[in-house]
C-alpha cells in the first residue's frame, strides 16, 4: 500500500512509466502468441521431421509437382530405397461444394494410405478403410475442425451421417484435430483443405489424373525412416527421373532431377526471416521501454536522495532502504504488464483474420496460459531490471552529503549522471536501429509503387463467380451464363467497363513451326478474355488489333505480349505468326488439347500480378474458345463497398444460386493488397515500432533535460544574473543533452548498419545501405532531440535570479 500510495501522489510519471511498459510487454506478448501458434507448438503429424515433400527439377533449377502418372512411376520404381522409405502418399486439390446449401471449399483427394502416413488420429471417427479408397465404392468424406465447427457447429452427431458434396451423397466417417490441415495449396498464402475424399471419388468424375502433362494443385509426400539419409533417397529418385525423363520426352525433357524438402521447411521456410524480424524489432522496443522506465525511476530515485539517506542515517539497512524503489517498479512493472496482456489480446483479436489468410496455423493464435506464462516471465524480468538501478542508487544515499547540500544531496552525482545519460544514448541507438530498418522498408514500398504498370489500376475491381453445382455444366451454356453477368454488372450505374478472364493464371507451352522442328517450347502464361478485357485494364496493344465480339462468337486468332513476341520472332513481326498452345482448363475433358491459331495483335507487357518481377510473358484467347466452369471478372467504377454490394446484386439477378466471390480492389503496385502480405506487414508493423521507438527516445530526453535543468537551476539563475541571454541559457542545456544524443545516433547508425541487412530480402530497388535512408533517419531523430530537450532547455530561461538568490 505505502507503494501504491507513492506512486499515486506522482500520477503523470506512473501513468508514462505504465503505458510505456504496456506497449512493449503487449506487443511482446502478441508476437509471442503468433510464434507459438505457428512455429512453437511443431507439426501437428506424428514424427514430422520425416515427412518430406518432393519435387520435379528442371535442368535450369526450376521447381514443379509432379503429375500423378509420374507420381505413380517414382512409387513403383522407389524399390530400391524400400529400406529409407515408409511411404508415398499424393493429394489433389480441387474446388467442391459442400451441404445441401451449398457452400464451395477446398477439397483434398489423397491416396489410399494417405492419413496413415501422416500418422495423425482423427479426433471424431475415423479414417478411410481399405475397401472406401477403391473405384466404386460409396463416397465417404473426413472433415477439417475448423471447417467442422463453422459449417456445422461442432455436431458429433454428424459422424455417420450423409451430406451433399458436388451433389453427391457422401457419409462423414471422421473429422481431423485441430491444426490438422496438409497440404497448403495457396500460392503465397494459407489455404487448407476443408474436406478429405479417397482419390478414388475424383477419378470417378475426371480424367485429368492420367494426363502426364498436369503439374498443379497437387502435393507428393514421402515419410524418410527415422534415421535413414535423405539425401540417399532424393539420389536414387534421381536416376528414376532420369529414366522417366528418358521415356517421356514430350513431358519430362529436362526435368531430370528431385527436391525433396522437409515439410517444416516448406511451411515454415519463409516465414523464418519475416518472424525473427518482427522478434527482433519487439525486442529493441521491450529493450527501449526497460531504459526509459529505468532512466524516470532514476530520476525519481534522485529527487529522494534526501528521504532514503535519512532512513539509512535512522538504521535501515541497504536492502530496507532499496526495497521502496524495487517495489515501485514491481508495481509499475505488474500495471504494464496487466494493461499489456489487455493489449496483447486485442492485437491478436485484430491480427487473427489477416493472418489466417497468409500463415499457417493462424487460426489457433490464442492469448492462453502460454501466453500468460510469457508476459508473467517478460513482467518479472522487466520488473527486475528496471528497478535495479534506482534501487542501487537509493542504498548509496548519504545523510551527511545531503546535509552538505553537495551535488550528491540532489542525486547529480557524476556516477548516476552517467547511467542515466548512457541510458538516454541506448535508447536513441535502438530508435535509429528500427527508424532506418522502417525508412529503408518505406523506400522499397514508395518505389515499388513507383513501378509503371503497363496498365491502370485506379477505380479497378475484382471478383469471381462459380455457378451452383451440376449447372452450366457445358461451355456453351457457362459462356451463356458469363455474358448474361457482363451484361448485367455494365448496367450497374457506377460501372464504366467490365470484362471477363478465364480461372486461374496457369503455363502453357507455346509452339511456333520452328520450335516443333528444335523440341524448344518456351511458357506462356494462359489467358482466356473477352473482348473488353484489355480496355477495362487500361493495357495497350503495339501491334495488330484486340479482340472484337465477333471474335467472342467466332475465334480468329490469339493475342501475345511483347515479351513473348520478341523471345519468339527477336526479328520478325509477330502478326500474322502461327502459334499452338495447350487448353488449360482441367475440369474440361478437352484438357491439354492444342489450339492452333495466328497471332493478331501485341499487348505491351504489364504487371498484372505484381511489380516486383519482370512482366510474365502471356497469351491471351477468346474465353469462349475455352470456357472455364469458373470465372474471373475485372470492372471500373470506383472501389467503395456500395460499388461491390451493387456488382454482387447485380450477379446474383441474373444467376441466384452462383457463388460470388469478392477481392480487394487493385492497389498502387498492381497487386491485391492485404495486411498479411509480408513486406506491407512488416512495414507497418516496423514501422508502428519505430515510432514507439522515437516517443519513447523523446520522453527519456526530456526527463533526463527537465532534470538537469531543475538540478541546475542555481547556476541558471546566477548566469542570467551575469547578463547571460535566454540563447545562451538554451544553448547551455542543448549541448549536455547533445553530448549522448550524438553518441546513441552514431552507435545506433553503426549497428543499423548490420542489423538492416536481415531485410534485403524484403526490399525492393532498395540497398540495405541506402544513403538517402541512412541519412534521413538521423535528421528525424535529430528533430525529436531537439524538440524533446529544447522544451525543458526553453523554460529554464524563465528561472528568477532574485528567487535563487533569496533560496540561497
């Protein structure tokens, strides 16, 4: 109590002190739950460390999975590595809708043996029997938790029970644990499968799984004998896919060679560097926050010097003596860490749906006992060495020093002059540290959106459409369906121009007479469009002409992009030329079939998914020429919600039961911009840190700066009594706080230096040395600093001589 009363009379140093230690051990503590979430609590699969993934190398060291035929050789051909193998299982994705109110998913279709060899135990039910994974057999289906609980509520009764998916009847025999949810088949992002059939069931309706030429949406696992080399494995598959490569030239030539990667590194490989730069820059700030609490309970403890010397002078010992200031900063340490933990859970709260969409595991980041534990651990530590140095500083007060009215008497001695201003250097050194990681992350993002985009992407949306299940089933009636939903959006009032792109941006071979003759076929991104596509982009043509909807109705010909113009005909024009590409649309039996066609227009080269590579090299066709059964849509009309709400009712007129699925508009960079994207994430996350960093380096400044002046006030006073201007009285404080201003700005710019290196993977266009960064980030401090001491510095020439005068 007598504590919690001491530090009442002084509310405005308690409420900085408090808040202060609440920003860092919060956000601290909500890192910590992301980490532990995601990283920490380890695979949800038995003895995870022998799972792999593999892979199809190129000869150029280019990476792909490898098509079911060829899964299917590397498992029969793997006899010679029975003895470091437990298993192979493969997993095809595709879109499924699920509930007799159908609601569309990602679905999972794996191999028989598949959950075995993941060797992880349903939570409800079961797995699949032997006699449910072969062609024929009654659908059976085992749900995701997550999955589990958000379409049917958590029902145990389900188990057993038949539901609806892509219409058929299907019984849910089991649903997997939490956290339960191989393999990821987003590009870039987390996208889990909801519902796991026998492979069998997809093989029933699809006769893409024997395409040979097929490499996507799908994942091959091997578990490795505990034990048993990898390398030794990924060897001997080598020579298989050399014999495979050898027997299918058309498919396999150059892709001679395996990757087989551990599955924690598949997950987790990326997000390694991203996570322990966010750990790091928490860590500076828990750091900072430590100095500045430390450095104001130093400040206190002086202006008591006089108390604690009495109570030594009255028989209490050192330990009695430091035990108030100790107790003060366990309180304010308790308070921080309280407010923090509050902090920390709205954090999450907020983070939690963003980073769902891009980590995996997210939807588990929790403030727990774990948690608890941590900001527990994190407040005592914090308690401890904050304390430390005021409480060492109040068993050394002298009675007799104080009497003397010496400089000790007002705490000004040299020896805790000095921590307090090393104390002041360290947190400017942290808060360069992180104000130059933050500028250098704010140059790439400036100059990322600086990147001409070959198109215009103001005022652009996006959004996709499936049609309700076993409906439109033919292209002539889906490409129907989508030029009723043209139709319709255009009429929407704020809409200018709408257009339609085919599905997924997936590779085709391109093949010109040339290259038939040489086996050379370079990719091409595949890009079904209709007519008004190009011009609702605001992407330009260079050579020939666009599509027309005569073309819609009858096809002509094909656009390519300058890119792939000039690596095609490097000295010829390009119009006129005759090009085969492949049909793309796997849900079509006409997969992989060629289309022959002339070139008859250029498109110049625009970043359509992004500035930061060079422009992909694409191909674009009439959608009607190959009509996906789902479809992407682009329109122009402004970015509000009402715009979306109004595009939406507009589809939904026209087709009731279709599936909308909305995106968000296009940003500055061409990209769909999202807070979970990991270098606009961590910009603002660095950059939020780098400002708590600064207001944290200015309180400190001016707590040290008001100090002094209040400890010089009788030397103030006797230099305006001499003539001694209001200039040179702010000159005389700015040059102490100068002094270790200046020495934390240099050591902080040095350690910058290194520490900034972590980001190169993140920066765009933008050196880790960038000079422009390197010296806008000490101005900036520099203005804190003159600003955070020039305050205290300006009211100390208002000090009264004849007042100091009268006290002495």
């Amino acid at each position: 109590m007598p504590t919690l009363r001491s530090l009442a009379r002084s509310p405005g140093f308690t409420a900085v002190a408090v808040v202060t230690l609440a920003l860092a051990v919060g956000s601290a503590t909500a890192v910590f739950s992301v980490v532990d979430a995601v990283v920490l609590r380890g695979l949800p699969y038995g003895h995870a460390s022998q799972l792999h993934t593999i892979y199809q190398r190129s000869d150029d060291n280019n990476y792909r999975v490898p098509s079911f035929p060829t899964y299917n050789d590397w498992q029969t051909a793997a006899a010679s590595v029975h003895d470091a193998i437990d298993g192979f299982a493969f997993v095809r994705g595709d879109g499924m809708f699920v509930g007799n109110d159908p609601e569309r998913q990602i679905g999972a279709y794996v191999t028989p043996g598949f959950f075995h060899l993941m060797e992880t135990r349903p939570l409800l039910g079961r797995v699949f029997a032997p006699g449910e994974e072969q062609l024929g057999a009654s659908r059976v289906a085992v749900l995701s938790y997550d999955f589990f609980i958000r379409k049917f509520g958590g029902d145990r009764s389900l188990i057993g029970k038949t539901i609806t998916i892509d219409s058929v009847p299907t019984t849910v025999i089991g649903v997997m644990p939490t956290g339960f949810a191989f393999p990821n088949f987003g590009s870039g992002g987390w996208l889990p499968p909801a519902v796991w059939e026998p492979i069998a069931a997809y093989q029933a309706t699809h006769n893409n799984l024997t395409l040979r030429g097929l490499h996507v949406d799908s994942r091959s696992i091997v578990r490795v004998r505990a034990g048993a080399d990898s390398a030794r494995v990924a060897a001997a598959m080598q020579t298989i896919a050399q014999r495979i490569a050898a027997a299918y030239p058309q498919d396999e030539a150059h892709w001679t060679s395996v990757a087989i990667r551990p599955l924690s590194e598949e997950l987790f490989g990326e997000l390694w560097s991203t996570l322990a730069l966010i750990g790091g820059a928490v860590a500076l700030v828990l750091l900072l926050a430590c100095a500045s609490v430390a450095n104001l309970l130093l400040i206190r403890a002086s202006t008591r010097s006089r108390e604690f010397a009495l109570r030594a002078a009255l028989g209490a010992g050192r330990w009695r003596v430091a035990q108030q200031p100790l107790a003060e900063a366990a309180a304010l340490a308790i308070g921080g860490g309280a407010l923090g933990l509050a902090l920390a859970a709205a954090l999450v709260a907020i983070a939690r749906p963003f980073a769902a969409q891009q980590l995996p595991f997210a939807t588990h980041i929790v403030i727990d006992l774990r948690a608890v534990l941590f900001t527990t651990v994190v407040t005592a530590l914090t308690a401890l060495l904050v304390g430390a140095l005021a409480a060492r500083h109040a068993s050394k007060s002298n009675l007799v020093d104080q009497l003397r009215g010496s400089a000790a008497s007002s705490g000004a001695g040299s020896a805790e002059s000095r921590v307090r201003n090393t104390l002041v250097s360290m947190q400017f050194a942290l808060a360069i540290t992180l104000l130059t990681g933050a500028g250098l992350l704010i140059q790439s993002v400036r100059r990322l959106t600086s990147v001409p985009l070959g198109y215009d992407p103001a005022g652009l949306i996006q959004f996709a459409i499936a049609p309700p299940p076993h409906r439109y089933e033919s292209p002539a009636e889906a490409a129907a369906l989508y030029a009723r939903i043209i139709d319709a959006v255009r009429a929407v009032p704020s809409v200018q121009r709408v257009a339609a792109a085919g599905g997924a941006l997936i590779d085709t071979k391109v093949v010109t007479s040339q290259q038939s003759a040489t086996g050379a076929s370079p990719l091409a991104l595949y890009h079904p469009i209709s007519d008004e596509y190009l011009h609702t982009m605001g992407a330009r043509l260079v050579a020939g002409r666009g599509f027309t909807s005569e073309d819609m109705r009858s096809p002509t010909g094909l656009l390519v992009t300058d890119t792939l113009a000039k690596k095609l005909w490097p000295s010829g024009d390009a119009v006129g030329q005759r090009i085969t590409i492949y049909r793309q649309s796997q849900a079509r039996p006409d997969f992989g079939q060629p289309i022959t066609l002339p070139v008859i227009g250029v498109v110049a080269d625009y970043h359509e998914v992004g500035a930061e590579s060079a422009p992909p090299p694409q191909v674009f066709l009439p959608y009607t020429l190959e009509v996906w059964p789902w479809m992407r849509f682009v329109a122009r009309g402004g970015t509000s919600p009402s715009v979306l709400k109004s595009v939406e009712h507009a589809v939904r007129d026209v087709e009731p039961g279709v599936t909308f699925y909305t995106s968000p508009s296009f940003d500055g960079a061409g990209r769909m911009p999202s807070i979970a994207d990991p270098r606009m994430f961590v910009t603002g996350l660095l950059s939020a840190f780098a400002a708590t960093a600064l207001l944290l380096a200015a309180v400190g400044l001016y707590g040290v700066v008001a100090y002094a002046v209040k400890q010089r006030t009788r030397e103030i006073g006797i230099r305006i009594a001499i003539g001694a201007t209001s200039r040179h009285v702010v000159q005389l404080m700015l040059r102490q706080a100068s002094v270790f201003v200046v020495s934390g700005m240099v050591v902080g710019s040095l350690v910058a230096l290194a520490a900034t290196r972590v980001l190169r993977a993140m920066l765009f266009q933008t050196a880790s040395t960038d000079v422009a960064t390197l010296l806008v980030a000490p101005v900036v401090l520099g203005i804190v600093a003159v600003v955070a001491s020039g305050v205290p510095a300006i009211r100390a020439t208002r000090t009264d001589p004849v007042v100091v005068m009268r006290a002495e």
